[in-house]
C-alpha cells in the first residue's frame, strides 16, 4: 500500500484536509476506474481535476503529493494516497459496503489487480499511438519533463524508483522515433494474451471473479474501452468479454466514464482516419 510519509508531502495544506479529496482527469484510465469504484460504494467526495494535457501533473504542487506525477491520488482526513488499486483496496478496507472485492478473495483480487497494473505502460503505449498523440498535446513539454527529472520527491522516504520508468516512457514518446511498431506489437500481444483468459472465464461466468461484480471487472471494463477506442478489434478476439462489456456499460456509472467528450471522439476519428489513409492504422501494425 502506497500511503505517502509525512516527510514526503511538501504540498503541506493537504494534511488538514477532512474527507475524501481525489485528483484525478476526466481522460485518466486509473481515474475512471476509481470514479466507478466511489460511484458505486456511494462514496461522498470532493473533486480535484488536474489537467494532463498542460502537464499540470508535473508542476510542484502535483508533485508534492505524488512525486510519481501520476493520478490519481487519493487525500483522506490528510492522509495522501497515492497508485490507483492500492487506493481502491484502501478504500474497500475504509467503506466496506456495498462489497466491491468478494469475501474470500483478497488474495486473488490482489493478483488480479497488479496483472492489470503491470499492463498500464502497454496501454499508454497503444493508446500515445492510436488516440493521444503529438499534436493533440499529450507528449510531454520539455521543460516540464526536465523540471520532474530533477525533482527530489520522495515515496515512502526514499526517491521513487519508478521514476525512471516514467521517463523513459516520456522519452521514447517524445524522441524524434516515437512509440514503435515493435512496442505496439508487444502491448497488443501482452493485452491478447491477458484478454484470452478473460474470455474464456466470462464464456461461463458471469464476473471475472467470485461471482459477482468486483473491482476486477471495473478495471478489465476501463481497459477495454480505452483499447476499444484505439482500434483493438474486442467483439472479434474475445466476444464473452465483449459480451460482457456491453452488460456492464447498461449501468450508468460506467457508461458516462467510457463516454468519450464530442470534441475528443471528432479528433480521434481524424486522427485514425488519416492513421488509415497512411496505413499506419492498428490494423496495419498489428496485422489481421
Ligand atoms: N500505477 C499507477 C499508474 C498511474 C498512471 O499512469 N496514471 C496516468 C493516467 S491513467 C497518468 O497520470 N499519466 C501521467 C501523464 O499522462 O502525464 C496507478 O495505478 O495509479
């Protein structure tokens, strides 16, 4: 569980916060998905939008509650909460009704979880290709990605190691080379292979795991739709998963987090247009 040290909090007028305070964006994957996961608990708490696109995640204010510069973060009665299913198994422990993780299987939902964060670097690869790019304002401002490499946030104490990470995403994205084919190929491979499994629970059950509706099922929900709108063909790989993907977005908390703002739908729909027209499409990458 990431809950940052006192000593790591130089944004200091967060600790005489009361209740729930989340940062977040509306585009954020991990920030969806918690919107749900509140959504759902009936969770009262107050909004702090942080725009990605002007890197407002990267100025010293962002950075003294999460050095990571990644949302969402989570304040809670002053404490700061940081790294998105940690934040929701925080959560699930806090505000234990309605069950959002199914008794018994902690353990599994834990793995599951962290299956689908170790997936996160391949989303954001396929997604800075085929919906965030360049010139819609997402790769990063030079003088904002050197003002995070050198400051010296801590996590937990220490500096962060996933900081480098996080750097080396942004380089690549921003280099003259941009996101490879060869790093699409291997996302989408890693996704397929993750989603082949998914699909054949879900030709049987009804959730992911333990029966009923769990905070797995909101996170594969998130991913499919990012994914979905990237090109990633889900009806034809994995109809049960798309099957139910349909059944979750009948309900309301999750249709409005996966419906996208009109001016982003008219921008991607260029962009893939002309992705298309180029043959550098998803489908061109990727084959099939
Ligand atoms: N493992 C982290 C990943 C967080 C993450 O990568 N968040 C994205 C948004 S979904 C972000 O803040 N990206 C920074 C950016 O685009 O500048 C978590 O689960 O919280």
């Amino acid at each position: 569980m990431v809950q940052l040290l006192d000593s790591d909090i130089t944004t200091r007028e967060v600790l005489e916060w009361h209740g729930v305070h989340l940062f977040h964006c509306q585009v954020s994957s991990c920030s969806q998905k918690l919107r749900i996961f509140l959504a759902l608990k009936g969770i009262d708490w107050e909004s702090h939008p942080i725009e990605l696109r002007t890197g407002e995640n990267f100025q010293p204010y962002f950075l003294g509650i999460n050095p990571r510069a990644l949302l969402p973060v989570l304040v809670h009665n002053g404490d700061v909460h940081i790294e998105s299913n940690d934040i929701i198994e925080y959560l699930e422990a806090t505000f234990p009704e309605p069950p959002l993780i199914p008794a018994g299987f902690e353990h599994k939902v834990h793995d599951l979880l962290q299956m689908e964060n170790d997936l996160h670097l391949d989303l954001r690869t396929i997604t800075f290709r085929f919906v965030f790019v360049e010139d819609e304002g997402f790769v990063k401002d030079r003088k904002l990605l050197d003002q995070y490499k050198t400051d010296n946030g801590r996590v937990n104490g220490v500096p962060d190691s996933r900081k480098s990470v996080e750097i080396a995403f942004w380089e690549q994205a921003n280099s003259e080379e941009g996101i490879t084919d060869e790093s699409v190929i291997a996302a989408v491979a890693n996704f397929r292979a993750a989603l082949f499994e998914l699909d054949e629970k879900l030709a049987s059950d009804k959730y992911i795991v333990g029966g009923q509706l769990s905070v797995v099922d909101i996170a594969w929900f998130i991913y499919c739709s990012h994914i979905e709108f990237a090109g990633y063909p889900l009806t034809d790989w994995h109809p049960n998963v798309s099957r139910w993907y349909t059944r979750l977005k009948a309900k309301e908390e999750f249709a409005r987090e996966v419906s996208p703002a009109p001016q982003l739908l008219h921008e991607v729909h260029h962009l893939q247009a002309r992705q298309a027209e180029e043959e550098r499409s998803f489908r061109d990458i990727v084959g099939e």
